[in-house]
C-alpha cells in the first residue's frame, strides 16, 4: 500500500511540477538511502541539503560546496567541484542478543 500511495504522490509531483530557476532544485534520491535532495548555488559557492530514510531511522545531511572552473588549452567545460559537510542521522536495527545469536556461537562448544 505505501509503494502504490508512494508512486502516485511522485506522479502528482511530476504532473504538477514548475520549472526551477539555475541556482536552486529540488530532486528526490532513490536507492538504499531514500529521501529528498535540495541544492542551491550562488556563484562559485553552494550548498546541499539531503533529508533520508534508512534501516527505519532518518539522516540529514548539508554540504557545502565550491566550484570552479578548470583551465585547459581546448577551452572545454571542465569544472572541479569541492566541499565539505556534516551527517547526522540514527537508525533502528533488530537487537538479537542471547546464546544462540551468530557472535556468540551456538552455545555447544
């Protein structure tokens, strides 16, 4: 039910979405970390927020980014991108701690 409740909420979006302007947008992140992604650039300078969902816990993460152009003989569209950030998050694990768990043995040694 969430899958069918998630694909229509994305439809919904992409139907009715507007046009972003260069220096900001907004996108969402699928894989294994799930969630929403914000970017924004001023110039050289930006900044990039995510917002995800993992192992039924919650991360958020902000970058800061640079960019700058790189000089080449050819005059190709080169750039190098660098930053730095901070992640903070947690995440719920199943806890099977006793004497027949894995790290333990099986308890007939």
């Amino acid at each position: 039910m969430r899958s069918i409740l998630f694909i229509w909420i994305f439809i919904l979006v992409c139907l009715t979405g507007f046009s972003q302007e260069d220096n900001m947008s907004v996108g969402m992140r699928l894989g294994v970390s799930t969630g929403i992604c914000f970017n924004y650039f001023e110039g050289y300078h930006g900044f990039e927020g995510l917002l995800t969902r993992r192992n039924k816990g919650l991360q958020l993460t902000g970058i800061y980014l640079a960019q700058k152009p790189l000089e080449n003989k050819y005059r190709l569209n080169f750039w190098v991108y660098y930053g730095a950030g901070l992640h903070v998050g947690y995440v719920r694990w199943k806890q099977r701690i006793g004497p027949y768990h894995p790290a333990y043995g099986s308890g007939n040694d």
